[in-house]
C-alpha cells in the first residue's frame, strides 16, 4: 500500500501525473499554466483519473467471472464513446498503445494483405508533411518494392487536388493525409482530397492522421470517404500508451503480431483496461464545451500575437488564423535562434517546442518545414507554441513578456 492523498483519498501510485496531489511543478521546474506544449502531449485530466479509478478492478477482460465482466465493460463504454464521437459502428474501433502503432498496422497491416492476394497496386500516395509515425513507416514500404509518390504542399503547408489528381493511378493502393500539422497546426482538406479520391478509385484506402484533429476542432472526418484514421490518448487528457484506430469494414488487415483474438486479431494481447478507460472518460471531458474550449484557444493565440505586436517584436505567423488550428501557433521570431528562445523560455519555466517532440532533438532541418519552402531565417527561428484550454489570458500576457524580454536581450546583444 501507498501513501494516501489527503485532497483525495486515493491510494498508492495510481495518481496523475502532478494534478490529483496539486503538485504545482511539472518535471521539478514548470508548472502547468507555464507548459504550451499540448501538441506533444497533454497534462491528465484529474477528473477523468479519478473516474476511472472508481469503477477499475483487476480483472483481465478474457476472463468469464463477474471482474472480467467489468473491464470488458470498461473497453465497451469508451469503443461506443469513440465510435459515437466518429459517427460510425464502435466494431470499426480498435485499441492499441497509441498512434504509432495504429500508423504501422494500418499501413503495414493492409499492403500485407495485398500482397496476399497478389494484387498489382504498388504505389503509395503520401503528404510530405506527414508525421513521422506515417511517413517514415511509408518510406520503409521501398524495401517490398513499393513506388511512393509525395504529394508537395503550398506554403502554408497544405496539399492541393491538382497533386492528388496528379499523383492517383490504377496502381495505387492507399494515400495518406493528416487532418492537422502536428508542427505547424496546418489544416488539411482531408474530406475533398478523399472524396476525388474515391471517385477517382473507391477500392484506394485512405488513411488519415486524426491526432491533432480529434476532440478539439469543430468539423468532423468524413467517414464515407476516408476509410481509416488514428489517434493518440495522450494528446485529449488520457495517459501515454493507449490510442485506437478506425477502419472501414470493406478493407482488411493482416495482424502485425499473433497470439491471441482480442481487437478482432488485429491487435493481441491482454487490452491495457486502465487506459482504455482512461481514454473514454477523458474523451467525455475533452468533448464537453468544444465549442466553448475551440473559441477560448483562438482567443489565446490572438492575445499573443497581439501583445507581440504592440511590443513591436518581428514575428512570423507561419501558417494564417484561418488555415490553422487554433490549438497550434508556430511563430518565427527572425534573429532568435530557435534554440535559443526555446532554453531561455526554459530558464523561466516554459515549455514551448521547437516542432515535433518525435524529432525536436535531430540537428537536421525540419522535413515539413523544408517542404514549405520556409525562408532560412524564419526556418531557424521556428517556435511551436501549442494551447489548453486550461490556460488564462494572464498565462498569455506572461508568456508574451518573457518573449519579450528574450528579443529585446537578443537585440541588445
């Protein structure tokens, strides 16, 4: 047995991490209304926390008895949550660790199946801005003697159909695109790109990327075009190390791992109950009030490029409000390194990004950004700030003067 939370009377180490106990640091030296980097992953929803843990107990969901019963109740409640949340049947929902691995079964999963059936597509149609969970597992596809046609973007890094139309043929056998830039919160037209898709072939599966897009942005996927889409748990208030996928009925996958029947084969293994569930009641949180949370975030982001441009700082909007999730600002600050600027927001406490967590440690230069064509000098200075709806216009306006107080210091120098 573990400590008891006194706020809270829950016990052991089955706490969120910094939020049931009110541990005001984050990583011993940022608090939360200081971390702008929800692109890379959300901090937990207490209240989702706790509801789970209310009604979790030990059994495996294999199991015929009265425990089991109640985690396969767990992992049914959040399928028909997220099926609900789609618009779709909650049998086309299937759990995995995250979107990474959802990115690699969906795409491994079905050029499998093809070969299987001996079938002449060979091609693969894929953004260059795609992350690279998606990308990468595309690029490997080379070594089966896949052909990959990269769809170019604008640069405001959104693809246009003239590509696409340009890039489809007979031999394709799946093209993705993601919903939302997870570096610089560039809206795609999914839904246009996937309908000249099937009108142009229905049997080419369509893959989108839904992590940056689900439960935030107040327009859905649609389901009858696009045929399969993933998201990550951690990204909505659940934890790290759950997600789930969608898939159209019409296409099949061959399992990437074997031993067991759970997730309709597609995914064995005992199901991880405490995240799924997690992720249900986190979801239920995150879709309370989007409407509300979506205007409140918008409202951040224009206070701070306000307030940035009162104070007469040189800054860049990378990609337009209106193009933009308003969840994600990347802005370049011309002559700030963006290094730079990102340790010294650090020295106070902030988390802001320099683009993807998944590649923010490579020295070379961001792939999506080169695939816009970003100037050098806006391309060094790239900061990604991402938003909660947690966070206040005063957490805006301190954030702003430390940005502040950083190009002023630069300049001085």
């Amino acid at each position: 047995m573990g400590p008891v939370c006194e706020r809270t009377g829950v016990t052991g180490r089955l706490q969120p991490h910094g939020t049931v106990c009110g541990t005001e640091k984050l990583g011993g030296h940022a608090s939360m209304n200081k971390y702008f980097d929800h692109a890379a992953s959300m901090e937990v929803s207490a209240k989702a926390w706790l509801d789970t843990l209310s009604s979790y107990g030990p059994g495996n969901p294999s199991s015929a008895h009265g425990a089991g019963e109640q985690a396969r109740r767990i992992i049914s409640d959040t399928r028909h949550r997220i099926a609900a949340c789609l618009g779709c049947r909650a049998e086309r929902i299937y759990f995995t660790s995250g979107a990474t691995e959802s990115a690699n079964l969906l795409i491994q999963g079905y050029l499998s199946t093809l070969r299987r059936k001996e079938s002449t597509r060979s091609e693969i149609v894929v953004s260059a801005v795609e992350h690279p969970a998606v990308y990468q597992t595309v690029m490997s596809m080379k070594k089966q003697g896949y052909t990959i046609r990269e769809l170019p973007v604008n640069r405001h890094g959104v693809v246009t159909s003239a590509h696409v139309d340009a890039a489809v043929n007979e031999h394709t056998a799946m093209l993705c695109l993601m919903a939302v830039n997870n570096e610089t919160g560039a809206i795609q037209p999914i839904n246009e790109v996937a309908r000249a898709v099937k009108l142009a072939d229905p049997d080419i599966l369509v893959v989108c990327d839904a992590v940056q897009h689900f439960a935030k942005l107040n327009w859905q996927i649609d389901l009858d075009v696009v045929d399969a889409l993933f998201m990550s748990g951690h990204k909505i208030g659940a934890d790290k190390g759950v997600g789930c996928f969608y898939l159209n009925g019409r296409f099949k996958l061959t399992p990437l791992m074997y031993g067991g029947a759970q997730e309709q084969t597609y995914r064995p293994g005992t199901e991880n109950v405490f995240g799924i569930g997690l992720l249900g009641a986190a979801l239920r949180e995150a879709t309370r009030a989007s409407a509300d949370k979506l205007a409140h975030v918008g409202a951040l982001g224009e206070r701070l490029t306000n307030g940035l441009t009162q104070a007469r700082i040189a800054f860049k909007r990378l990609v337009p409000a209106a193009d933009a999730s308003a969840y994600i600002l990347a802005l370049a600050f011309p002559g700030v390194p963006s290094r730079q600027m990102v340790a010294d927001l650090a020295a106070s406490g902030y988390c802001v990004s320099q683009g993807s967590a998944c590649s923010s440690h490579s020295l070379e230069p961001s792939r999506v950004l080169s695939a816009m064509r970003v100037p050098p000098e806006h391309l060094n200075s790239l900061i990604r700030i991402s938003f909660s709806p947690n966070h206040t216009m005063q957490d805006i306006d301190e954030l702003a003067r430390h940005i502040v107080e950083i190009c002023h210091a630069r300049s001085d120098a």
